[in-house]
C-alpha cells in the first residue's frame, strides 16, 4: 500500500464551553493539518496523487478556518471546535473532494495538531 501526506497549517481561536480548565477561556492556536491518502497502485505517472493537487484540497479545506474565532464558524458554532472535531470535518471535506473529483485514492486519517504535543486523529476505520 502507498501512502503519500499533505499538511498545512492554519491560526485560529477558540474556547472549549463548559471545558473544567484553562482551555474555557479565549485562546489561539496555529494548528496544523495533515491528511493521509493511500492507493494499492501509482497511476502511469508514477505517482498516487500529485502533491500539489492534494495540498490544493487540504488548503480549500481548512481555508474558512485560518485567522477566526472557531466557534463562531459552521459547524463549531453548534459544536465545540475541539481538534478531534476539527479531523472530523476537514475529514468530511476532503472525502466529498475525493469523489467529486474521482481521484484513485481512500483518505486514510486526517491529523489535526493544537500545538507540538497535542494532536488528534480522525479515520473512515
């Protein structure tokens, strides 16, 4: 199996409501994304899926995200912008990507990072 990964990175703030410790209170982030696709096969071109092409989609899809207040941006503005979310939808956002375009690829995880040792993951397993 090959696996190929994009990552970008975004500044954004939020509070986790109800949250028992310091992250309830207004604070920033600069997150970082990662999305992992993987294909039994490379195309003729040697490649499972041009770089810049899945970093195109990675950037379309955490673009609404950069330099705002999370929980004021759909979805979080119903559910809490935690990271585990945040893989979730940016997850979700690249799957519809992924079969609107046909690409011959399965998005394994999307990997969302709140700072260098925090991170949480979101998978179709």
């Amino acid at each position: 199996m090959y696996r190929i990964a994009v990552t970008r990175r975004f500044d954004a703030a939020h509070k986790l409501k109800g949250h028992p410790g310091k992250c309830a209170q207004l604070h920033g982030h600069s997150w970082v994304v990662e999305a992992v696709l993987i294909s039994r096969q490379t195309g003729s071109d040697g490649m499972v899926l041009d770089f810049d092409k899945a970093g195109v989609a990675l950037s379309d899809a955490v673009a609404s995200y950069d330099h705002v207040y999370l929980n004021e941006v759909p979805p979080f503005d119903s559910e809490p912008p935690t990271a585990e979310n945040v893989a979730r939808v940016v997850f979700m956002r690249l799957i519809e990507r992924i079969e609107r375009e046909s690409w011959p690829v399965k998005l394994e995880s999307v990997t969302v990072w709140e700072s260098e040792g925090a991170r949480a993951s979101f998978s179709s397993e």
